[in-house]
C-alpha cells in the first residue's frame, strides 16, 4: 500500500490519528520504533535543525524538500509535511506538491497566512483573501500526481478575524475537496468543539506545548470530534533542553561523566541507525558475489 494510501485511510478511520513531530531523519526512526502509525514534520521544527532560527519563511522549497526526502527514505511510515503559504502564487504551490510528491511525503499542507509566514502560536499574524487562498488549495488538489496525496487546508484567521471567519474558511477549503482541514491556535476547549461540529471534513488538532491551545490528551481530541492531532514542536523543544544540559554539563565540569546516565550507549545507537540491518545487507551481497564467481 502506498503511504499516501495509508495516510488517508488512518485519518478517514474512527480512532483518532496521533502524529508526534519528528525534526529530521534520525528522530522519524526513534519515533517508528515506538510504534506511531504515521509521522508529521513541520516548518517551524525543520527551521530550527537547519538553520538555528525561527519558522519565518526563512527556508526555501528546495532546502524543505530534501530535508523531507531524507526523513521519508529513512523510515517506512507515512509522512505529513508542512507546505507553508506554497511559497508564493498558485504557480508555486503546484511546484510544491510536486517537489513534496518527489519527496515521498504523504500528506502536506497549505496556509493563508500573508508571506512571510509567522508561526501559527506567535502575534503579529495576517492572512490573505479567502479567494486567494481557495486558488492556492484548488491548484495544490489539481497539482498531484497521486489522488491519494492528502492535502490539508490551514487557516489561521480565528486570530485574525474571530472564530466566525475562521470556520467559514475551513467550510469552504471542504467544499473544494481538501481531504483535512486545520484552524490553527483555538484558544478554548468549546471553540475546539464548534469548529469539529461546524465543518464536514476530517479535523486536524495542533497541540503545541506552552502555546495557545489548549493541551488536551489523545481521547479528549478525538471526543471533540478530531481526526487525528499532531505534536509538532515536542521534539525540539525536548531535544533543545537535553543538548543545553549536556554542554553546559561540559563546559562547567570538563567532562560527560556525570551526564552519561541522559545517553544512549554506543551500542544503542548504533542499532537505532540501523548498523547490525546495514552490515548484514553487506555481508548478503559478499556471499552472493562468492557464489556466483567461483570457477571449477
């Protein structure tokens, strides 16, 4: 089956769909060794193992779409991937579904927030004209190659122009056939609920750690009426309190002595790589060449 067939059918299932946010390729394999049944990388985590710097529109199509290729090569689990604004018109964003589709993503979604973007839990926010935003999704749905690839429209106008207008956005990204629909950052448990009862489309629910939205647990979303909720920053936040633990752990003691107790083994990590799978491939191929070159 074909991830992106995999990806829809887990978002169009009862049970809600949990995606944790991965940050690159050797997260997405922590995260499918514990089990999830699908992944989501977001602009805002990929901003910041790229760059070292906030999610602003800073990263380029080209720079996304093969940090996606690695993360999508390295595990056998669909991925959900960010599309920003579709960095720029309806042109660009039929160019980023097909670079995303290359990829190997599963799933990518668009926003109408104004270039450059901000991310969806920060101030200062702007959106386009719903007209310009329903162009970019209609070009995104009739830009894949694969019917399968679920496109998801995100609309970050609750912040903008209240709930109301944010809802009708999300109504009229069902209407044209998104196959998801996001409003990003309620700030209310009730406001969740409405927007779940107010648009016929599956949901998707955004719980950003420290953020707007209210941090509720797996089985409370999907009592709400979410589809699936995705984790997307939880990683790098971790990662970022665990690296400015261990060097400020170096640089006070001058050593990892005292901090080996937060490490894996070199045996450990060694197997989440993939070394022992990677050395018998080796060695299959070795007694393949033997066999075949021997000479009477």
């Amino acid at each position: 089956m074909r991830q992106t067939t995999r990806l829809k059918r887990l978002i169009q299932a009862d049970e809600l769909l949990v995606m944790p946010g991965i940050h690159d390729a050797l997260s997405a394999r922590i995260a499918a060794a514990e089990g999830f049944q699908a992944l989501t990388l977001g602009g805002y985590a990929a901003s910041g193992v790229l760059l070292g710097e906030p999610d602003s529109s800073q990263l380029s199509l080209r720079e996304l779409a093969d940090h996606y290729a690695r993360a999508c090569d390295s595990v056998e689990l669909p991925i959900f991937a960010d599309g920003d604004t579709g960095f720029g018109n309806v042109t660009n964003v039929a160019r980023t579904v097909r670079e995303f589709e290359r990829a190997g993503v599963a799933g990518l979604f668009i926003e109408d927030q104004v270039f450059p973007k901000r991310c969806g839990h920060t101030p200062g926010k702007d959106v386009i004209p719903l007209e310009e935003m329903i162009g970019k999704l209609k070009s995104a749905l009739d830009s894949r190659s694969d019917p399968d690839l679920v496109i998801m429209g995100r609309t970050d106008a609750l912040a903008v122009h209240g709930l109301d207008a944010a809802i009708e956005r999300a109504q009229k990204f069902a209407e044209i056939g998104c196959d998801l629909v996001f409003v990003e950052a309620p700030t209310a448990t009730d406001d969740m609920k409405r927007i779940c009862s107010s648009v016929d489309a599956p949901q998707l629910a955004n719980i950003i750690e420290f953020g707007k939205t209210p941090t509720l647990d797996a089985t409370e979303l999907e009592q709400l009426g979410y589809a699936t909720a995705v984790w997307p920053v939880a990683s790098i936040f971790a990662l970022t309190k665990q690296m400015r633990s261990l060097y400020r752990t170096i640089a006070t003691t001058g050593s990892t002595e005292s901090f080996t107790d937060e490490m894996v083994t070199f045996d450990d990590y060694m197997e989440v790589v993939g070394l022992p799978e990677l050395r018998a491939r080796e060695q299959s191929f070795l007694d393949f060449a033997k066999k075949n070159t021997k000479t009477d």
